[in-house]
C-alpha cells in the first residue's frame, strides 16, 4: 500500500526497497516492530518528519500558492498501517 515514487523521510529509506524486499523483511520488521511496542518507546527519526513547501500553482512568489507537505519515516508508515488493522479487527 506504499505508493511508489514518493520522498524518503529522515530515514532515507525509500518505499521501493520494502516493496522489492518484503518477503524477506516481514518477519524481522515484525519483530522490531513488536519489540518497540512492547516497551512502548518508538526510534525518534520515526516520529520526526521533514515539513517542507510544495508548490502548486500560481505565481511562486505567493505564499496561498504553496502547501505543507511531511516527509516521515516509511518504517513508521508501514508500522502505523499494522497497527490501524489490528485496530480495526477490533472494533
């Protein structure tokens, strides 16, 4: 469910590497994501995001013309997608 093409965060790890490799780091990453969880402490480049502006359209000296954008860490990406489903398998 990671989309192709977009900006590393501050990990620099882009969503291609996890997509290409995800049969063989599914099992380690759970891990490292269940260890996380269990002392309840997540990495801080997991939680930090890179905020930039993104152009829109218009003239580009005009500060409406530009939005926030977030680059965050895809390692918290797709952990927060495991967490949201098991979430919703409770529900």
């Amino acid at each position: 469910k990671l989309k192709p093409g977009k900006s590393p965060g501050l990990d620099y790890m882009h969503s291609r590497i996890f997509k290409e490799t995800a049969s063989q780091i599914s099992k380690p990453l759970r891990m490292l994501f269940d260890s996380r969880l269990s002392i309840r402490v997540l990495p801080s480049v997991w939680k930090s995001a890179h905020v930039t502006a993104l152009f829109k359209r218009g003239k580009k000296h005009s500060p409406e013309n530009y939005r926030p954008v977030s680059l965050t860490s895809v390692v918290c990406k797709v952990m927060k997608h495991f967490v949201r489903e098991a979430i919703m398998e409770h529900m």
